[in-house]
C-alpha cells in the first residue's frame, strides 16, 4: 500500500525572533536558504520581530529538516511544529 500526498503529515517551519541575530543576517539567510528577492526576505524578517515568529514552510519532516539545517548553520531559531 503506497501513501498518497494527503496522507503525509504536514508540519511547519518556525522562524523565532531571537535577540542574537541582526535584521540583516537573518534577510541574507533566507535568501540564501529559500532563494527569496530581497523583498521578500525584508517583508518575512519584519514580521518575525513583529510577531515573535513566521511560518517559513509547510512540508513533510524530512524536506523541513533540510531547510532548518541550512537555517541552523546561520544560528537562527527554528522549530518544526
């Protein structure tokens, strides 16, 4: 029996605002990580000091669990919820 799409269990990325990292740092982060326009990444990084956190993905654990390992090399605090 194979498993279709809507039976894998989707989780989130979490982006927390953290008191270590500059604005800055975190922008070049997700452009490098997700690959998003500078735009993007300033839009997600004022929402994340704003809010306190940002859903960043929602995905299957393994393919979350590469994003957060490129994120973690940056020392940004992520969860998978």
């Amino acid at each position: 029996m194979t498993m279709s799409k809507k039976d894998i269990k989707k989780k989130k990325l979490i982006l927390y605002d953290d008191e270590v990292n500059h604005v800055d740092d975190v922008i070049f982060a997700l452009i490098y990580v997700f690959g998003y326009l500078d735009m993007q990444a300033q839009q997600i990084a004022l929402l994340v000091h704003v809010k306190g956190s940002f859903c960043l993905k929602e995905d299957t654990v393994d393919e979350l669990n590469t994003y957060k390992q490129e994120l973690d090399k940056f020392n940004l605090k992520t969860k998978i919820k």
